[in-house]
C-alpha cells in the first residue's frame, strides 16, 4: 500500500459520518456500531428478519457457505453483520434461534465472527439509513419483504464499500468481499505484494 | 492571443492558490447538517439540499475555468525504438511491451482473424508491425490539399479521393506516456476548510489530456499508486481488449500497466472493392471527442467520483482539414500542427509543469483557445473536512450539490465575442443534464420568479450542436438545449459574437450561464419534485426534441458563466471566425448496416433485480462471456460484412439506463417509448409494467443527422425500447457493455461480449480457453497449466485469484426469472 499522507487533513469517511449506535446481537450483548463492529474491522453487513420466507434465507445460507473460505483470508478481523428489519418483533433469543439454523449462533474457532443485531426501532432505522441500505421507493422501503438481497461489503477504516448481490455464486462473492474489505494487499488480491 | 484569452489558460497551479485564498478568509468550519433522526446524515458534518440545488453560493463563478493541460509524451519512437525499451528511464526501468495485461499479441503479433485483411500471420515483431501498414490500407493525407475532398453541392456530399495518403497504422511514430494514478490535496471549495484528498491521474482531475491523431499509435503506462485497484478505460476508442479498461484487468496498488491505443481507423466491406481489395478504411468512424476513465469492477463509481477520469481527441486530417480552413474554431496553422508528431521537439515543454506543454501556439500540439472541453461533474463536498463525500443513497446513482466544470466549482470562463467549440461531456456518475444558454438577465428572472419549460425554451439562446459522443456529425444542427447522459459528449459550436451582435459595444461586457434545466433528485432519473418517487413523464423521450412536452427546473442550476467580452478589430483580423453556421455539411453520412449483413439479433432487458441491477435477469460475472460476436472480417456472407442488432429494452420502474458498448460505435435503427406505460408507473410505487402497452416508434423524432451518426451510449428512459446496429471489428477478446449509471454498473448492470474469430468458437464451451486476455495472447494455451485457471496468465502477476475451471463452468447461461431449486 503507499504510504498515507500527512495526518493533517480530516476524513470524511462513512465511519466517521455515523452514529455511534447501541444495538443488541443475539449472545445479548449490548455492542456499539462504529466502536465495536466497525472500526478497524473488515465487514459484510446485510439486513434480514426472522420470518422472512423471500431473499433472507438465500442470503443467510450465503453467507454460511462463504464464511468458511473467508477465515483463512481474514481471520478474526472480518465481521458478518445481520441485522433485523424487524426490531419490535426480533429479540436476541429469537435472533439466537435464527443464527442457529446456519451455525452461527455461538463463536466459531476457524470461522469469521457473525452477528444477528437488534435494537430500538430509531437507532436500527438509524443504522439502515446511514449505511445507505433503503429503497428510493417509499413503498418498497415500508414492506420488509421486499427489501433488496445484497450484501454491503467493506472496509471502514479504507471508506471501501460496495453492494454485492447476495446471488453472486460463491467464488465471485468470496473474491469481491476479500478485493473490496482487504486490509492489505495479499488480503485483497491473493497475491504477495 | 489577446488578453481576453489569458484566462483559459491560466494554470492549475494559480487556481490553486486563489482557492486557499479564498479558503482562508472563509470563516473555519460552520458546521452544516441537521440531527434530526430521518436524516442519513444526522450527525453528520455534510447536508445536501435536494429541494434547492440551484441555489448557488456566494463564491460561485468567482473562480476562473481551467482547461486542462496538454501532456506531453516521454518518448516517441518507432516500433523497433520502442518495443522492449526502457524509454521511461531514469525512474522507471521496466521496458515498454513487457507490462501488458496478459502478453498483448496486438503489440507484436498478429491475431488470426487478421488473415481477412491481408496481413500476414507468421510474422512477429517489428516484421508484423510494419505488415499492418497493407493490412490496414491508407487513410487521406490533407497537409492542406481541399483537392483530396469532392464536395457536391448537388448531392450535399463530401468524398474522399483519396490522393494523398499515408497508412492507417503507423502513419507517424509510436508516442509514449507516463500517467501515475496518485492521491492529490486539491481544494473543491473554496468555503471548505481544507483541500480534498483526490484520486487523480497525474495530479489533476480531471486528469491531463491528450491529444492525439488518427494513425499514430500510442502507448501510455498506467502507474497506481493509489490504494484502490484501477482498470483504464479509453470511452468511445476502438482499441485491443486488453487497453479497454476490462473490469478485471485491473492496474493494482503499486502496480504498472502499458496501455496500447493504436488510433486506427476500423475497416469495413465496401461495396466496390478498390485495389486494395474489399475492405477500405471507414473515415467517418474517426473519432474526435474521447475520454478515459475508471473501470475497475464493483468500486468505479467510488473511483471516478473520487476523481478518476480526463478527456482526450483525437484529430483526423478531414477534421484538421475543417480547423485549418476556419470552418470549425481555430487559430489556423497552429491548431493544425503537432511539434511533436515525428519525434520530440526542443522548447515545447513548460519549464513551470514538466510533462506539459507550453500553452502557446506552435508549441501545444493542436493548439486551439478556441476549443474548450468541459467535464461536467458533480459531487458532494463536507464543508467541514473539504472532503468528496460517497454518500450512502449513492447506491442508486451518486449526485452531488456542488457542480463542477473541469474540476472547477462554478467557474466563470471569459471569452471573446466569435463561435467557441465547446466539447462537453457528461462525466458525472448518474446525473443526466440538460443544458441551455442563457443571457444574465433571463438566468437571474429565472432564479427569482421561475421560468416555465415555454419560457425557458423561448430564452434560450441558438447554437450549434456538431457531434455526439467520439464522432462529428455529418452537418451542424441548430438547437436550443441539449440532453446529455451520462459519458454522452456534446461537440457544440456557441457563437457568442452573435448573442452580443446586438448589444452595443459601450454596455461592456456581457453574461451568459450554461445552465442544466433537467429536475433530478436522485439516481432514478429526472423527475418533477424531490417527493415523487419517480415519474417518467417529466422527460418521455431522452433526446431533444421539439414538440415533445417535457418538466424543466423553473430555476435552473447555473454551471459556468461565461463573460464575453469584445475583440480587438486587429485580434479578429488575425482569427477570423470560424465560417460554420447551421446546416453546414461537415463529414460524409456513415453508411448504414444494411438487413442483409445482420447474422445475429440479440436481445437485452436492464431492470432492477433482487435490490441491484440485472441484464436479462443475470448479475455481472467476468468470467464468462454473455455473447461472442463474431469478428466482422471473418463473418462474410456472399462478400457482406457481418454486423449484429441487439434490442436493448428498458425494463422498467421508472429508472434511467444510459447504455455503453465498448470497442465499436454502433447506429440506432429504432427507438420505441410505451407512453401508456409512463402513466402507469404512479409517482410512487415503480412497478414495471408488462408486457407493454402500446408502444410508440418514435424514431422519426430523432433527426436524422443524429439518428445514422455514430454513438457509443444510448439512453434508455423509462419504458423505451433502442434497436441498435454495430459491427465487431479488428480486436478479439473479452469487452463489456453496461449502464453508465456508475452505480447500477457496480452493482452488476454488466454483461461481458467475447468477439471470437472463429464463428464456431463458443467461449463457454471451454472458458479456460476465453476471457481476461488469454484469447488476445496465446490464443487461449496456458502452457504451465494445461487445464488452465481461468483469468489471466500467471507471467507477471495475476490480478485476481485464479477460478478453477470447474467453477466458471457452473451457471454459464442460467434461464430468465429465478433459478429452479436443486
Ligand atoms: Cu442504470
């Protein structure tokens, strides 16, 4: 990577545009958005809700097939973030039962970190908002079934985003994550600089 | 040049300076942005006011319009000088030829499929480069002969005698270029408290830009050094696959690439086989306005709206011929000549910008303070930070509050009273302008009481438009406003001489404002009011056309002032005007594709899909070709050239798709709107509507001077339908095409093309033997892997990793809709 310039003049990075949000995930911890689960950290966020019965189980089923190969990639420094669509009704032990479904309800050894995040319905609306994850359409925004199957995929500390649809097959999903989120080089493009 | 001009060519530098001036006696850091909950931005330090775009600020038009500067090559040369050569020492040892994507045979071999054309397989080499000059025939020669061109009045015709030549490869010595792609501090606004942090070629943005001619070859090397992977993309060229800027051919951080675009002119089959046999050089696909770009897949929005992308021409000599005898805007000699063409000139250089050239006629190649280029953008700037900001709605199509014209925010141009040549290109990520003229005093009735769309077309001011896109148009067209989309180049010729003919001369000088009437709120496309969720009615058909209604902005959003003031009589007796007016014939028509060569139609539909952006119900994928066209020179049926219509279609919800196709301009043959469909889209729910209603055949609306002329993107507005026709010429290998919604592009609005010169290949039969350059280098052989990964040969670096074979074979060609259960 070159060298970062002088320190002198402030970012305007989506991280250091966004609150930082209190929210649940489903072990019940109490975790923030930007101090916890973004700073410094490579991320796959994606929304969903626990009776969906449209994209949210394909993408959930996604991501659990990927999560494997993007451990020897990323190691603990990758985060997969679900959070609901559906905070009234999305408790942490419903999110709990949820995760279990993809084995993704307790921590893993040799897999990435996943977490099912909840929270009150302002700071989740919040959230969705500032992470861009909305419909233009209003009445596609207001119909949680209708809401889009993609992943935003990124790199907070590098401001490297990009939204990649969850039915990408595994491997271009698998290269675009690493390419986009990577911290360093070989992370990025699987080759030693 | 007289006084008048001094501003034009002022240098970035001193720009620079008066900005930090201005930045300083601004008051520090108020911060902006409300902390209302149901605002993305709450908390934030930046706030866009969607309602009020045209609102200018304070400062607005107080910073002079810079024309970028001319870079000038490291090296010019002839292939044997240059092939294998370090000719960028002393900083960069790494030998021309040998930092390609793949093993770019275009470079010093020759592709088969070549074979149509008479060049010679075998050979290799400095043997194979002088081959080309046969094989790609001779192009005309002017140096100033009117006698080499019959201009019929009669049959308002101009044709090509074709005595004086030179050859359409190689007609003057290789040049090479340097572009690093680094991270600059520029100031964007001078009310911001610090400069931004921008991704630029060469330390400006838009970058330097080149100006090249038609048959001398040119090589640019691609340095990144910025912490992003790159791919360049040379928009609206005709150049090999793997100079085109193919998503995954990637220019990674630390990274060097040799770009390869030879400036030829394509063939095609005539209809009477001259000497030289059936294929003869289609002059009137020379291209002129030309641009490059970020490509890099998923993050070119992200790139290019943090700066990456620069204008370029080309110069035919028909074109040079137009700007020597004052038909189009020139200073004559001196903006036909090239110092540099046949090898590096001594003097030219700016002893105060390395690397460029002294703006000064004689000295700048084309030299021409009459030909303004304009690169409209626009961005969103934190006032605190002085940062580009990527906001998170960006996903639907990036807009910004803040207009910039080369890289200027609001400047104000000051030019003297004769026709200007203004090329101007949309180089925003997803706003559509319409521009008009307007006089001061009709711009400042329309911010204070707003004009209706009748006012604002009765006030605009005539002018005239002579190109679209790369190519010059066959005669000049009068109009009164212009609709530009995304990547869309408009070649204008504004005669301010005329706008203030009647003023008198004591009134001093007098004001106009390029101004954008289109209402766009956000990436959808234009529509009436911020609240609508989107209404295809405000703009029913993407062109201009007269008697058509359409919604404009009632307060327009000014993006530079132009001031014109008067010339001396002596300056204008040594620059004559340029004698253009409207209806001038200008180029020959280019020649229709006739039914007969169509071999294949191919339709498209691009819709939104599961939350991003699908082609025929399928997201991008590189590693697999979404068609293979066939090269045209290997396609002939009883002695025709083949070509392909594809039907591009507008899957609906109200969304906008400006569609580019790499490699080959293509001609419209039809355009279809369902107008009964735009009412059924409400101004809410988006739903498309099918199957369509009654669809209309608008193309007699288009005039046909734009209709038969070369394009490289097409808009597709809601509900429309666009038949187009192009042929595949000169270049194998993996293209795309895709929405220049950069966003929509991103998220996979993109399909790959794989032109194959044999009609019988399929690229998805064996990908190991397609895709990311193998096709171009060893005819798809991997020798050290056999069963062959998938993408590039692993000789330098691989730019992504390999996809086992077995993988790429999966999902080749899923059937429409969703994909049966397993
Ligand atoms: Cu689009």
């Amino acid at each position: 990577m070159p060298p970062p310039l002088a320190g002198s003049i402030p970012t305007s990075r989506l991280l250091d545009r966004l609150p930082d949000l209190a929210l649940l995930n489903h072990r019940g911890e109490t975790v923030r958005l930007v101090g916890d689960l973004l700073a410094g950290r490579a991320v796959v966020i994606t929304a969903m809700y626990t009776t969906c019965r449209g994209s949210c189980p394909v993408t959930s089923q996604r991501l659990a097939d990927v999560r494997g190969a993007l451990w020897p990639i990323f190691g603990r420094r990758l985060s997969i973030l679900s959070f609901t669509l559906e905070p009234e009704v999305d408790t942490p032990e419903k999110l709990r039962d949820y995760a279990a479904a993809y084995g993704a309800d307790a921590r893993a050894e040799n897999l990435p970190d996943w977490q099912f995040l909840t929270g009150s319905p302002t700071a989740i609306e919040r959230m969705r908002r500032g992470l861009g994850l909305f419909d233009l359409d209003p009445a596609v925004d207001r119909d949680p079934a209708r809401h889009a199957a993609v992943l935003l995929c990124g790199n907070p500390d590098h401001d490297r985003w990009s939204l990649l649809p969850s039915g990408l097959r595994a491997g271009l999903l698998v290269e675009g994550i690493r390419r986009i989120a990577g911290f360093t080089f070989e992370q990025r493009y699987g080759i030693r600089a | 040049m007289s006084a008048v001009h001094e501003p034009l060519l002022a240098s970035r530098r001193d720009v620079l300076k008066s900005a930090f001036a201005g930045a300083a006696t601004a008051a520090l850091a108020t911060p902006v942005g409300d902390a209302s909950a149901a605002d993305p931005f709450a908390g934030a330090t930046v706030a866009f006011d969607k309602a009020n775009q045209s609102r200018l600020p304070p400062w607005a038009f107080t910073q002079p319009l810079v024309v970028p500067r001319i870079l000038r090559p490291r090296a010019i040369g002839q292939f044997p000088d240059i092939d294998g050569q370090p000719v960028f020492l002393p900083d960069d040892p790494v030998p021309v030829g040998r930092t390609f994507h793949g093993i770019a045979r275009e470079w010093s071999e020759t592709p088969a499929a070549w074979e149509a054309y008479g060049c010679n397989p075998t050979l290799t080499g400095a043997a194979a480069w002088e081959d080309r000059q046969k094989c790609f025939r001779q192009i005309p020669r002017l140096d100033g002969i009117a006698a080499h061109f019959a201009i019929d009045p009669q049959q308002d015709s101009i044709k090509y005698l074709g005595t004086g030549s030179m050859p359409n490869w190689n007609a003057f010595p290789i040049k090479c270029y340097r572009i690093p792609m680094v991270e600059a501090l520029l100031p964007l606004r001078p009310d911001a408290a610090f400069p931004a942090r921008v991704f630029t070629y060469g330390g400006t943005a838009p970058g330097p830009m080149l100006r090249m001619r038609i048959g001398q070859p040119v090589v640019v090397r691609f340095d990144n050094r910025l912490d992003t992977e790159t791919s360049v993309h040379f928009h609206g060229g005709h150049n090999p696959s793997h100079a085109d800027g193919f998503p995954v051919f990637y220019v990674l951080p630390g990274k060097q690439r040799d770009y390869f675009w030879p400036n030829i002119v394509p063939l095609e089959r005539v209809p009477e086989p001259g000497p030289q046999g059936p294929y003869a050089p289609a002059l009137t696909e020379a291209q002129s306005t030309v641009w490059y770009h970020d490509h890099a897949m998923d993050i070119t929005a992200f790139n290019a709206s943090k700066g990456l992308s620069g204008m370029m021409q080309v110069f035919s000599d028909w074109e040079l011929h137009l700007l020597r005898t004052g038909v189009l805007p020139s200073v004559g000699e001196a903006s036909v000549t090239d110092p540099d063409q046949d090898g590096l000139a001594a003097g030219v250089e700016d002893p105060a910008r390395p690397g460029y050239y002294l703006r000064e006629p004689g000295k700048e190649p084309f030299f021409n303070p009459f030909d303004i280029p304009l690169v409209l953008q626009d961005k969103i700037i934190d006032r605190n930070t002085g940062q580009i900001v990527y906001d998170p709605e960006a996903h639907n199509g990036y807009l910004g509050d803040t207009f910039f014209a080369n890289g200027v925010a609001w400047p104000v141009a000051r030019v003297g009273d004769r026709k200007y040549r203004l090329r101007i290109l949309d180089g925003a990520n997803a706003r559509v302008y319409r521009l008009r003229i307007l006089s001061e005093a009709d711009f400042i009735r329309s911010q204070q009481a707003g004009l209706s769309a009748d006012e604002l077309a009765a006030a605009a001011r005539p002018f005239l438009q002579i190109g679209k896109d790369s190519w010059m148009w066959s005669q000049a067209l009068e109009r009164t406003s212009v609709v530009l989309a995304m990547a869309n180049r408009a070649d204008l010729i504004v005669d301010f001489g005329g706008m203030v003919r009647d003023v008198p001369p004591e009134a001093g000088p007098q004001v106009f404002y390029l101004v954008n009437t289109m209402p766009q709120f956000d990436g959808r496309g234009p529509k009436g009011k911020l609240d609508d969720g989107g209404d295809p009615r405000v703009l029913p058909l993407p062109f201009d056309v007269p008697g058509r209604p359409l919604v404009e902005l009632d307060r327009p959003i000014a993006l530079v002032k132009f001031v014109v003031e008067r010339e001396t009589a002596e300056f204008k007796r040594a620059h004559p005007d340029a004698s253009i007016v409207a209806g001038k014939r200008l180029m020959e028509n280019r020649r229709r594709i006739p039914d007969a060569d169509v071999v294949a139609v191919r339709e498209f539909v691009f819709e939104r899909g599961k939350g991003a952006w699908q082609i025929n119900g399928r997201f991008y994928d590189p590693t697999i070709a979404n068609a293979a066209p066939q090269i045209a020179s290997t396609g002939q049926r009883d002695g025709r050239d083949c070509a392909e219509e594809w039907v591009l279609r507008n899957g609906g919800g109200g969304w906008w798709h400006p569609i580019h196709i790499h490699l080959e301009s293509h001609q419209l043959v039809s355009y279809e709107k369902d107008f009964p469909a735009d009412d059924r889209i409400g101004p809410v729910d988006a739903v498309p509507v099918r199957p369509p209603i009654a669809p209309v055949d608008v193309t007699a609306d288009i005039p046909n001077t734009e209709l038969v002329a070369n394009h490289d993107t097409t808009i597709l507005g809601p509900n429309t339908t666009a038949r187009i026709r192009m042929r595949f010429r000169t270049w194998p290998g993996p293209f795309v095409f895709h929405c220049h919604n950069l966003e929509h592009e991103d998220m996979r609005m993109m399909f790959n093309f794989e032109v194959v010169p044999d009609p019988a290949q399929d690229p998805n039969v064996a990908p190991a033997a397609r895709s990311h350059g193998n096709a171009v280098t060893l005819g798809g052989r991997d020798p050290a892997a056999p069963a062959g990964p998938v993408g590039e040969l692993p000789w330098e670096q691989p730019p992504v990793p390999p996809t086992p074979v077995r993988e790429a074979g999966e999902f080749l060609i899923d059937p429409r809709g969703p994909r049966p259960p397993r």
